[in-house]
C-alpha cells in the first residue's frame, strides 16, 4: 500500500500466502522501513480472496513478528478469516505493542487506527 504515512507498512495478501512471497516482498519491506524507523507499524489485510498460508509462510511471520519484537509500535490485521484471526489474538498477547484485529468490512476504520497519532 503507497498512501500509508512512512512509519506504517501496509501490505495485502490474496490467495495463499507462500513462503516466496514472505521472502521477496513482506521481509524486505519490513526491514526497508526498520532502516528509516526505530519502530514501525503494520497494517496486515488479507483479502476477500485469502485462501490461507503456507506452513513455512507462517514460519516467516513468527520469525519476523519475534526479530524485530519490541520495534512495533501497532499492529492492524484486517481479515475474515475466524481461524487467522483467532491465532492474531492469542498471539498478539506477547507482543509489548496494541495488535487489533478488525474484518474486511472494517478496513477503513482498521486504517485510521493504524494511521492516527
């Protein structure tokens, strides 16, 4: 996502999410915007289109979520899926940041939050 301020990081996933996918364009944007921000937040939607992620794909977000643990500010995830929103919850608890989940319906509100001041 362009129109994000240059401390916020958006990023859509549609189909299933892949390891290579992690690899080429999740990690780099993370690290990119880690080199210009202390901390950073992350607006995560995952589409109406969403089909589910790959088990090493998962692997990368965990990994990548607890490398850079204490540098999130906030954590937006936008997705209709019950069972990806269930995991955000219960995993959400261990980062020291606010992680929100909102549904697809919400995205606008999910973007003002991750937005604001």
């Amino acid at each position: 996502m362009n129109d994000m301020p240059d401390n916020v990081l958006g990023a859509t996933g549609d189909g299933k999410i892949t390891e290579a996918d992690y690899e080429s364009v999740l990690i780099p944007a993370v690290e990119e915007k880690f080199k210009s921000n202390k901390k950073i937040r992350l607006f995560y939607h995952l589409g109406t289109g969403f089909t589910g992620f790959e088990l090493s794909a998962m692997l990368d977000d965990a990994k990548m979520g607890m490398k850079h643990l204490t540098s999130w500010d906030r954590i937006a995830l936008v997705s209709d899926d019950s069972m990806i929103n269930s995991f955000a919850r219960f995993f959400g608890h261990m980062f020291p940041c606010e992680v929100r989940i909102y549904k697809n319906a919400e995205f606008d509100e999910a973007k003002k939050w991750i937005t604001c001041a």
